[in-house]
C-alpha cells in the first residue's frame, strides 16, 4: 500500500512541473492524466490487495494523492475541502474505486473459469458482487486469446447485386445451407437458427439483458455446434448471416 501511494505521489509531483494556477497544461489535459496514468497505476493488482484500503489510515493515504490531483486540475487554494473539488469534479472516493476494480478483476476471472487464481480475498468480494445483483451471476464475452493459423472457414461478403443478378443463391452459396439471426423486442432478446437443407429450426430466448449483437453471436455458435454434431456426407456448409458486425 505505501509503494503504491508513494509511486502516485511521484507521478504527481512529476507532472506538477508541467503546470501552475495560471500556467502550464489546460485542466482537461491534467484530469487526463490522473485518470489515465496516475490513478490506474494505484488500483493496479487491486484485486490482490484491496482489503489493505478500508483501514482509517490507508483511506487517509488514498485521499490525500486524490486531493493533490484535484487541486491540481481545479487550481483550487490549499483551505478548499477535498470533498468538494471530488464532487465539483464528479470524481469517485479512490478506495471505491480501488474496489470497483477489484469486483472486475474477480468477476472477469471467474467468468474464464479461472477460479483457482482467486484469492480469498477475491472471492469474499466476489460472493458480495454476486449476492448484490444476480446478474453478476452470468457470464460475460470475456474470451482466452486462442490463435488459430489454419482456419477451416473462409467469411465472403455478398452485396446485393449477388443475390440479384442471377437466380438461385451465387455461386459462394453451396453445400448445406443455415441462417442465422438475433433480435431484439421490447425487453426480450432472442436468437434464431434456420438449416434449409435438414429442415431444421432452433430458437433461444436470451433473456432482457443480452444485446443484439450478443444474441448474433449466440446463434452463429448454436449453428456451428449443431452442425459439428451432424454426420452429413456434403463436404461444405453456408452459414448465411444477417449482420455484418458478428461475421
């Protein structure tokens, strides 16, 4: 904890060169730079240790880098209350935003199924996430890096003019043929999949908080998966797919 607040003071102090009350970098510029360079370098690895923060002292700490960087963006004089330049500023307390960070962190590894890297600590915090809200409970698109150099698919971009010019499908069109799609109405969210070929239909109810593109990517998987499961003799398969974000 006194590494972390030492090494933002000496950030501060080294940008304090760059500006004054009258001089120096524009206010937007130095609230950027606590923002983006100072205070991500506090809550960094918060996750490991954010219990040491709810301490009187460590909070004191904490305030006090806060304050100096508000006094700098404001130019405010030295008597003004720190309470009120975080609230002129609509800045956050940092030792809740040291805990925000850590709820992410936690949440983030338990959606990658990395459980085994939570620290207690993490998961006390993490439990109290879960039980505010259930819907901490559900996964996120968080995904592992996966390279894969040889992929078996190859994704073609039809403009209109293909599916018009001539009948029937283009040429790109062939073997077993799927569509996909994903909707949103009113407070539900849905996804759809549609095998032309097999006379097939599949139909997921996702609930009211996933996004369109959310419920895209749902039914893209759901056709690959029904597909990778089939023993069909066609050698290729179309997968039509209505948005161009998700493909």
């Amino acid at each position: 904890m006194d590494v972390k607040v030492r090494k933002a003071q000496n950030l501060l102090w080294a940008c304090r060169r760059a500006y004054g009350v009258t001089w120096g970098l524009r206010p937007r510029v130095v609230h950027w730079l606590y923002i983006s360079i100072i205070r991500p370098s506090v809550t960094f690895a918060s996750l490991v240790w954010w219990p040491g923060c709810q301490t009187a002292s460590a909070k004191k700490k904490l305030s006090r880098i806060q304050r100096l960087a508000c006094l700098g963006i404001t130019g405010a004089m030295r008597t003004t209350l720190t309470n009120a330049v975080e609230a002129l500023m609509f800045v956050p307390l940092l030792e809740l935003v040291v805990q925000s960070e850590a709820r992410s962190a936690a949440h983030r590894l338990w959606s990658l199924g990395c459980r085994s890297y939570l620290h207690p600590n993490s998961s006390s915090i993490l439990m109290r996430l879960q039980q505010s809200d259930p819907i901490f409970n559900m996964g996120v698109d968080v995904m592992r890096s996966a390279f894969n150099l040889e992929p078996n698919y190859r994704v073609t971009i039809l403009t209109r003019e293909d599916w018009t010019k001539a009948t029937g499908a283009p040429p790109a069109v062939n073997g077993l043929v799927w569509f996909t799609v994903g909707s949103k109405m009113r407070e539900e969210t849905g996804a759809g999949v549609y095998g032309q070929s097999v006379g097939r239909r599949l139909s997921f109810s996702l609930g009211r908080y996933a996004t369109v593109f959310q419920a895209e990517i749902y039914a893209i998987l759901a056709c690959v998966y029904k597909i990778q499961f089939q023993t069909r003799p066609e050698k290729y398969v179309s997968a039509l797919i209505g948005s161009f974000e998700s493909s």
